[in-house]
C-alpha cells in the first residue's frame, strides 16, 4: 500500500460516517479513526444568550473556537475547508515560498497547503478555480475537521 492510497482512505474516512477502518495487508496493518467531538457551529452565539435562564446553556457552543469565516462575507465566495484533523502548514518546507497568497488564482486540482496528520503530510487541492480572497488559518497551526481555510472567489 503507497502514500496515496493510504491518503485516498483517510479522506473516505473523513467524507463519510465510518468512526474506525482497519485494513490488514501481508505485514502491514492501517487503522483511521475520526475524532468523535464535533464543535456545534450551527447556532449563532445571539440565540445561545438568548436562552431562557432556567434551560442550561450548551458547554460546546460556548468552548468552541470561533471559525475564521464571519458572516458579513460575501454570497459568491466559495470556502475551502479542511478534510482532516491536523497541522495546517502553507509552504511545502520551511525554505520554499507559501504554496498560494491572497491574490493569486488557483484552479481546480493545485495544491493549496499542506495539513500534517499522523506524521503523513497530506497535500490539500483546491476543488475549484478562481481567486485566493482570504487565508483563514495562520502558518503551523492546529485545524479541525471542516474548519474554513481560505475564501476563494470562483473564476
């Protein structure tokens, strides 16, 4: 089993319900699992102040990091988010440039950054084609699944 196999299975994981897959092959043994906290990003922390005062206010929303994507952006930028849980890096080494800029057009398949997971360094590619508007996470950071990573404005 190579590297992009093994990358091919952690994004099924990622994209699907599936908690664990184990896979045995000769002598070599893979097991992927998700993280099974998911932060509660769908209620607005207005709605969770709202609350009546005798219902208890959900730790989650409250504990969960605020997303870099605010709600003032506009309708016709797409979002690239993480597949995976892991460290978001924009430059492929240290000594290299940053893979994408603010500014710079990207096009469907061109690596974007690079997330480190489990010691393997998973190149994310955009989905799309169109204009970097915003990086979202900064150099060497920690990310979480489905977290907002850059704002691209579709060509």
């Amino acid at each position: 089993m190579d590297l992009k196999q093994i990358q091919d299975l952690v994004k099924m994981v990622n994209k699907s319900n599936i908690s664990e897959l184990t896979i045995e092959e000769k002598d070599i043994k893979i097991t992927i699992k998700q993280k099974e906290d998911k932060y509660v990003t769908a209620a607005p922390i207005q709605q969770v102040q709202a609350l009546p005062a005798a219902a208890p206010a959900p730790v989650a929303a409250s504990a969960a990091p605020a997303t870099a994507a605010p709600a003032s952006v506009a309708s016709n930028l797409i979002t690239i988010k993480s597949p995976m849980i892991g460290t978001f890096y924009r430059r492929p080494s240290p000594d290299k440039p940053n893979l994408v800029d603010e500014g710079d057009e990207v096009r469907s398949g061109k690596v974007v950054c690079i997330i480190e997971a489990m010691k393997l360094f998973n190149e994310i590619e955009s989905e799309i084609s169109g204009k970097i508007v915003k990086v979202l996470v900064e150099d060497s950071t920690p990310v979480e699944f489905d977290q907002p990573l850059f704002l691209v404005e579709p060509a």
